[in-house]
C-alpha cells in the first residue's frame, strides 16, 4: 500500500490518541527471584532445592540511580506489570510516531519561492541562518559545543 500523506497524518492522529489512551507507565523490570536464607537446617540448603520464594523485585535505573521494590503478590504485583508493559507499549509508540512523522516530512511539499526578490530578502534576513531559528549564522540545529573547531558542517576549519 502507498502511504500518502493523508494516510500518515490519519496513522499520526491515532498514535495520539492511543498514547492519551495509554493509562498509567512506568520504567524498570521485574524479576521472579529464589533466595537461600543461610539457616544452616533449612531446607534451602539442599543442592536440589531453589531457595524461597518466589519473590517479585520491580527494579528501575531513573538518571543513573537504581530504585528497587520488593512487590506482594496479588494486585500490587499485577498493577506494577501492567504499568511496565504499557512502559513498552509507550516506547513503541513513540517509535512508530518518530517514523511517521519522518515519512510525513518527507512527503510534505517544500514551498516555492516566488522570485529572485524573495530569495534576496531571504539572504538579508537571515544572516546565514535558518528562517525562524533566531539566530544568525546558523550551525543547522547544533549547538556550538556540537560543532567543535572543524566547522558548522563538520569539515574545514573555522
């Protein structure tokens, strides 16, 4: 199937829709974990034996700092899972909505310029840099840190 334009902008308006429909996420995992309790009688100790549990950890890395949950089985344990795979379903979408997005610019007409005069206008206004960035001389979305001493395209020197 071609996928025109109004088709993107159709598949972009439901991925919004689904991700307002989306309901409560979180990041993290959770594992299913066996421990020896280190009671030197205990059945655990056995070479055969798994250990007790089993025991639900909800474990996260938010801005490089690890948070972790033991979860109880039952519904605090089925909101957290729930919570995690919309998490995923929310990584997919944005996906999917990066792509359609991209499809979509390269789909969307560029306007014309009208005449020399206009394209002059543009050269004077704009300084070198993008229209409506602000800014003169335009580094093409980087910032100055980005473009380091080998140029505003990444060559030659400046």
């Amino acid at each position: 199937m071609v996928e025109t334009l109004e088709v993107l902008e159709l598949r972009r308006k439901e991925l919004y829709q689904e991700l307002i429909d989306l309901g409560d996420f979180r990041r993290g995992t959770i594992s299913t974990n066996y421990r020896k309790c280190g009671k030197k009688n205990c059945v655990c100790t056995q070479a055969e034996h798994p250990g007790h549990g089993p025991q639900y950890l909800w474990n996260a890395t938010v801005g490089g700092k690890s948070k972790a949950k033991n979860l109880e089985l039952g519904p605090e344990l089925e909101k957290v899972a729930k919570e995690v795979e919309n998490y995923r379903a929310f990584i997919r979408m944005c996906e999917e909505l990066a792509e359609v997005n991209e499809k979509i610019c390269a789909l969307r007409p560029v306007r014309r310029l009208e005449d020399e005069e206009e394209l002059e206008d543009l050269k004077k206004n704009c300084g070198g840099g993008l229209p409506g960035s602000g800014e003169g001389n335009s580094s093409f979305g980087f910032s100055d840190g980005q473009r380091g001493k080998r140029g505003q395209f990444g060559f030659g020197g400046q």
